[in-house]
C-alpha cells in the first residue's frame, strides 16, 4: 500500500530530508584524496545526530554505517571502512538517510576525488541529469513506470546500461515503503501518482553491462564487469501541479550547483 502523507507528515518529512542532505553533502565536501570511507560515515553520522535525528542505515537489516560509500564499480552498499582510502581519480557514491520524528530521509550522490577523465565525467552527468529526467515526470495523474522509462530511456540513449535488480522506492515511517520504483520499464503502467505521495528516486547506471553481484561481504553490490557505476538520490513529495523535493536546502543546492558544473 501507498501511503499518502498528511501535510504535517510533510513537514516532518522536509525536515528529515534536510538533514540527510546536510549529512550527504558534509561529508560530500571533505572528500580529498587519502580519506578514508570510514573518516566519511563519522561526518556524515555527527551531522545527522547534531540536528536531533538518528542514522537509518545504521542497523538497518545490520549494515554496520550511517552511510554507504560506494567507490568506482560499486554499484550501492559499500560498507565504510577504515581500509577504504580514497585515491586522486577514485568516484565515490555516499548514500545516507535519517530519521527525524519517525520520518526518514534518503539520498546519494556519486562524487569525484580530485579529478577524473572525461569519459567519467560524462557517466556523472548522464546520471545526475537522468535522476531530473525521471522527476520531471512526477505529478498527480501520471504513471509511475513513466519515470523508470524516463530514466532508463536516457541511460540507453547514451550508450549506458541500468541495473534491473536496484531500484528507488517509496519513503515514509519506513526507508523502503510501497512501490518499488525501477529505472528502466515501459511508461504507462501501474500505480497513478496522487499528492501527498513520498517517493525516493534514484538512477544507477553502468559504464558497461546491466548484471550486478553481491561480494562475500553480503552487502557490497558491484557491477559484475566492474565497469563504473554512479547513482544519484532525491526523496521527494507529488505536489498538486508537480513534486517538491525534500533532500535539499538552499546551502546544498549551491553545492550541487558547483559540483556539477565541474
Ligand atoms: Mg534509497
């Protein structure tokens, strides 16, 4: 079931949003090469308990991290660690969440350590804009398979694969609510958005092949032929006439700002 949240829930929404984006883009701008991952998920971890909110991944089916850092051909869950140092040409996705008030937040975006070559740069791009091609799709009346064809129609377009097993999500009292958000699929079909819904919608794409593994760890995902991955996450709310999104703030919308013309 879909749950359609009050506008008090909202409220309590935007602001756990908020706080994830703080983690997110915290931790996001101590990225330098010779950090580690584990240097990354205390930031990020700091900032969501000094705002009164607790980590949802932390715990969460007992991943051990406030955030998952996921570097080059880790697709998503790569667990922080203290041997993970991050190197001049690396990208690293940090993917965090809180909880404020029984409501979470969710969001990812795939960084640069140092610089990278253009082709990278060009798989960051196609990503990032991908997750706005899927949120353009967003308002009451329309399908939601119209945002998985959305962003999977502009990952092909540009000679990029999408991963079929990982997909966005619904978001509310749970990290992971109804319905499950594919990025790739036929528009058209099944569930109408309405107002009032809570979505997480996050494009992953692969440099390369479609076809995901999971390492011995039980967690970390990565593409089974290595290639680079990225992978950007918004939550957002279905408005009257379209979508707000909840992980931003205007601090952090500069920063995305700066980061992408890079
Ligand atoms: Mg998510």
């Amino acid at each position: 079931m879909i749950s359609i949240k009050s506008k008090y829930e909202i409220e309590l929404m935007r602001e756990a949003g908020r706080i994830s984006n703080l983690a997110l883009w915290t931790a996001g701008n101590a990225i330098k090469p010779g950090i580690t991952t584990l240097e990354l998920d205390q930031i990020a971890e700091e900032v969501i308990r000094a705002n009164g909110a607790i980590p949802n991944f932390k715990g969460y089916d007992g991943f051990p991290g406030t955030i998952c850092a996921s570097v080059n051909h880790v697709l998503v869950h790569g667990i922080p660690s203290s041997k993970t140092v991050l190197k001049f040409g690396d990208i690293i996705t940090i993917d965090t969440g809180a909880i404020y008030k029984g409501y979470n937040g969710d969001n990812a975006y795939t960084f640069v350590v140092g610089d990278v070559p253009e082709r990278t740069h060009r798989l960051l791009e196609v990503t990032h804009e991908a997750l706005y091609v899927g949120l353009a799709q967003v308002k009451p009346g329309a399908h939601l398979s119209d945002i998985s064809h959305a962003i999977g129609e502009y990952a092909y377009k540009h000679g990029y694969s999408v991963p079929y097993d990982y997909t966005g999500h619904g978001i509310g009292t749970d990290m992971h609510e109804d319905p499950s958000i594919p990025n790739y699929g036929e528009a058209g079909h099944g569930v109408i958005l309405k107002e009032g819904m809570c979505l997480a919608i996050e494009p992953m794409i692969h440099a390369g092949k479609p076809q995901t593994r999971v390492m011995s760890d039980g967690w970390t995902v990565i593409s089974k032929d290595k290639s680079l991955t990225a992978h950007y996450e918004h939550s957002i709310v279905v408005t009257a006439d379209g979508y707000e999104i909840l992980t931003q703030s205007k601090e952090n919308r500069e920063w995305e700002n700066k980061m992408s013309s890079r």
